[in-house]
C-alpha cells in the first residue's frame, strides 16, 4: 500500500486539476460575462482625479464625520478642496485631503487623510444634501482619533 500512496496522490490532485480546469472555470468564466455582477449606474468610475459637485459633497462629509469624531479639546481646520477625489463608480468616492488637528497638548499638526464614502440612494439624486443618504465606508490617515 505504502508504493501506492504517492501514485494514488499524484492521480488524486491530477483528476481535482482537471476537473477545476475544465467544469468549474467555465462555469466561473460564465458567471463573470453575465449581469449578474453588473450595476446599472448613471455614476462611472475614472482612474483619473475628478472635481464635481458630488466629489465636493463628499469632501464635506468626509470632514463633518472627523470633526464629529474629534475629542472636546481638538479641533480641525479643512482646506477648501481635497488633494484628490476620485470616483469609484455607482456613487462611491474615494477622496484625499490633509487636515490640520489643533490640540492643547500637542499643538497643530497637519495630516493627509484618505476617506471612502458612499451615497446610498444611487441615481436617485433627490436626497444627496442629506447627511443620512451617505456613509463613510473606511478612514485612513488619522489613526490618533
């Protein structure tokens, strides 16, 4: 038995390559060309930076969220544009931007920050001045909040 064991193995793991190569990668391959991961969205993504009134909501938002976060003896002084903002797609933004963080104890220090949020409502524009319509989905850069 002990002669057969690395042949037996050596069969196994063929037959499981084979078997992933030709029934589950179609299948894989198939799932990806249907809609099924397709969102229908007036929203494109850009690898480039961009600047549109809904990056610049974004911005605001981004800034109202580290401000609510701050401590009672912090504040925050925001540029009036971000470094970069980009779209993600669907409503998705990625935005950069530096902040100055003003503390009794450490004085003011300036950090680039990088936030993610999303507008829940998708193309349905009509309530994007409300704060409730977005969320921060990650923040980075700002460890010491």
């Amino acid at each position: 038995m002990k002669k057969y064991s690395i042949l037996i193995f050596i069969a196994a793991l063929t037959t499981l390559l084979l078997v992933q190569k030709e029934v589950v990668m179609p299948f894989v391959y198939k799932a990806i060309q249907s809609d099924l991961f397709l969102i229908d969205s007036e929203d494109q993504g850009d690898q480039s930076a961009i600047s549109t009134p809904l990056t610049a909501l974004a911005f605001s938002y981004c800034n109202s969220h580290i401000k609510a976060n701050l401590d009672t003896d912090t504040s925050a002084n925001f540029p009036e544009k971000p470094i970069n903002a980009w779209s993600l797609g669907n409503y998705q933004y990625v935005i950069n931007a530096e902040v100055d963080i003003t503390n009794a104890t450490t004085g003011t220090t300036t950090k680039k920050y990088a936030c993610r949020i999303n507008y829940k409502n998708g193309d349905d524009q009509e309530g994007i001045l409300d704060p409730a319509n977005w969320s921060i989905e990650g923040l980075s850069g700002l460890s010491s909040l």
